[in-house]
C-alpha cells in the first residue's frame, strides 16, 4: 500500500438538497420549504465549515427530476445559491456543476469569476455534460447531441473559458477559432484570490477521463470497489502525465452514499426505513436509467441476462452515466446475484457510487483503507439525509480522522485551490 506520511484526505460533501434517497424530505428535521429557505443553505454551509470540509457540491439540473428515483427533482441554481453561503462562511470551498451542453462559455467564463472572486477565491466548477431528451427540450431541442459530440464540445468549451479567465489576468483580447466556437473578446471581471476557479469534471468515458487528465484538478468519480478504484485512479493520473502535468495537479474523489448510526445494526435499519419510506419503484427505476435497460422486465429470482451486461448496442445514444453502468456491470459479473439479491444489496453497497452503511469509527476505517491502498484522495461524501448526515460527519467522522493524523485540525489555507494542494500528494502514482 502507499504510504502517505504528509498532506491530509481531501473531504467533500455532496448536497444534494435534502439528500440522495427520495424519503430525505420526510426528515422531522425539514420543513415543507427547506430547500429554497435560506436559513437552510446557511446552516449546510456553516457545518461544513466547523468540520473543515474542503468543499460542498451542487448539482445542477435543467429539467424537473422524476420522483421515482430522484430525491431532489427540484434544484436552485447552484452559482446564485453558492452565493448565498459564500457571504455566511469564509474558508469553505463551493462547487457548482454546469453543464457544457447548454450554456455559453463567454456567459459561464464571467459568472463563475464573478463569483469566484467575490467569494474569496473558492469556487470550484464541475464540468459536466448534459443527458436526457427532457432537458434538451427546455432548451428548444429535440435530444441531445451524440455522446462523443458532447465530449467534443465540453474539452473545447472548457478550453475557452480557460483562456477568457487568462484574459482577466492579462487584458489580452481572446481570438478563438475553433471547431465549434469562434469569439473574440476579453473578461472585465478582475482575477480572484486563488486566479480562477478550480476545475473538476464527472464523468466516466473514455472522453470524460482525457478531458479530466488534461484539464482537472479533481474527479468526481464513480467506484463501487476498492479495485476498480486503483485501477481509475492510475488511469487518470497517467493522464495527467501525459498531458506535461503532476500526478498530484488532480485529485480523484469518488462518491460515497452513506447511511450512520451508532452501531451498524442501528444504520441498517435507518437505511432500510428510508428506501421503504421512499417510493416502491425507487430502486428499479434507477437500476433501469443507469445500465439503459427497463428492470422492471428482468425475472427478480434469475441472474442478469448476459444482454443486459453487455455494453450498449450504440454507446453514442445511450442515456445513463457511462462511469456508473461500467462499475454496476463489473459488481454483477463479479458477484453474480440475482436481480432481486442485487436490488436489496443496493440499499448498503450503492448503485452507481459506492455506499456505507455503518458507523462513523467504520466509516474511517473505510476511508483510511482506500486512501492507503492509492485508490483515492479522498471522497465526496452522500448522506442518506443531508439535515442529520452531515452533522454527524462534521462532529463524529472527523475528529476520529484527525486522531488519526489524517485529517487537519485546522483549516491550513482559505482557498478551494489551496485546499486541494494542501491534500496528500500521491507520490507520482500513475
């Protein structure tokens, strides 16, 4: 295993509004508004930040979620909400998904500055690109581009924003001329305290991984073993090398869907009360969007036909994560279930991510095990129920890190960059 003597974990934290299952919402901790009151937004904010989280992410979605799978299917949008918090706390990093698919990188270049510099340099943007017919029809489409095709116009999108945030540094005019984009101009807004925004990009193609090596500085990834894990994160750090950058510039942090309590058996049995308080379907629905294929047509007591498994007939019109169906597809040939065996395992072991279900002092042995063995730099962590989750994160998970000497006591730096940098090198892993 890797030795790692310096640095710390890096530890974000995925808000997904309420949480990532759909019966967050009947929390006695909510109420009806909680996800558009203020009052909520700040108290996510300053939680993070008494625990010395690095960030806390936001989805973005353009297009209302399906409740059937979707715990969140209404979302604010997340530079204006990031905002709001930004003014409430002071070293937290905040990070906003936006989608190269739908937005105007002049447009997105300035708001993501703008909102950079005012927030003291922590802003960081994940780099995704949109899928679903649903949300290309909110922007007067038919259906989205090819996969391939999205990729294409995310690495020069993000190209372009790269040299307008340049052009904030050094007044120089930009003149782009490329495949898809052709400006000529330069950002007013002033550089920020960390220069610019970080970069970070989630996705599992074979695309997704070179735009990631190229260009970011942490992966939002997918992993649902330990295995896999080292495997992605040799990959994307060769990447990087590849490109003339450190092993250490990128920072893989995969998801992590968790669900607490102070003994396993007590977790097992919330995890279980809140995927049967959540709709019927819950489970079905999201096996059939990731691995493209309606599971509500497989026999629940027979093993997944080798049709299923295999990869999609046209990959370029398939409409799921690539990253979360290759590692659902590698979970069920390696362990072979039946479809009803797997749907249950996936209320502890996750669907698409990873899942947890423990205790916290489980949770760091988890966490430390994966980061010693160089399959991560940390992770983006998912609470079941964001009102409860994340206080036990701030108060339980971290301080049993700091003791041991994983985790900073302190915040070191008051930059998203400067947190990503102070995080444990990787030894020129890749």
């Amino acid at each position: 295993m890797t030795d790692r003597r310096t640095g710390h974990v890096l530890l974000g934290v995925n808000v997904l509004v309420l949480g990532y299952l759909p019966a967050a919402w009947q929390s006695p901790l909510l109420a009806k508004d909680s996800f558009v009151d203020p009052r909520y937004w700040e108290a996510i904010g300053r939680t993070a930040e008494r625990g010395t989280l690095d960030a806390i992410f936001l989805a973005d979605g353009p297009v209302l979620g399906d409740p059937a799978y979707d715990a969140n299917p209404i979302r604010l949008e997340p530079t204006v909400n990031w905002g709001h918090v930004a003014a409430v706390t002071e070293r937290i990093g905040l990070v906003a998904t936006a989608s190269t698919t739908f937005n105007d990188p002049f447009e997105l270049a300035e708001r993501l500055l703008s909102w950079d510099h005012l927030s003291g340099g922590r802003a960081g943007w994940n780099i995704v690109t949109t899928r679903g017919a649903a949300a290309a029809r909110n922007f007067g489409l038919p259906d989205v581009p090819l996969r391939d095709d999205r990729y294409d116009r995310a690495a020069e999108f993000a190209d372009v924003v790269r040299a307008l945030w340049d052009s904030a540094e050094t007044g120089r005019e930009v003149r782009h001329h490329g495949e898809l984009f052709r400006m000529q101009g330069r950002l007013r807004v002033p550089p920020s305290k960390q220069g610019r925004p970080v970069l970070l990009q989630a996705g599992g193609s074979p695309k997704g991984r070179a735009l990631a090596g190229r260009v970011a500085e942490g992966v939002f990834s997918a992993e649902l073993t330990r295995d896999g894990a080292v495997e992605h994160y040799r990959l994307v750090k060769r990447l990087a090398r590849e490109h003339g950058r450190s092993p250490d510039d990128v920072k893989i942090l995969p998801g992590l869907l968790l669900s607490l309590g102070s003994t396993e058996q007590e977790a097992r049995r919330r995890s279980d009360e809140l995927h049967d308080a959540g709709p019927a379907s819950y489970s079905v629905q999201w096996l059939s969007q990731s691995i493209g294929y309606d599971a509500s047509k497989l026999e629940l007591d027979e093993p997944f036909p080798e049709e299923v498994l295999a990869a999609p007939a046209d990959p370029q019109t398939f409409q799921g994560s690539m990253g979360f169906r290759e590692s659902i597809v590698a979970q069920i040939r390696r362990t072979g279930p039946t479809v009803r065996e797997y749907l249950k395992q996936t209320r502890y072991t996750g669907s698409g991510h990873s899942g947890f279900v423990g205790t916290p002092e489980q949770l760091a042995d988890h966490i430390e095990d994966w980061f010693q063995a160089g399959a991560v730099d940390g992770f983006n962590l998912q609470p079941d129920v964001l009102a409860d989750g994340l206080e036990v994160i701030t108060d339980e998970l971290v301080p049993i890190l700091r003791r041991r000497g994983l985790y900073r006591h302190e915040y070191e730096t008051d930059t998203l960059r400067g947190h990503f940098r102070a995080g444990s090198p990787s030894h020129g892993l890749g």
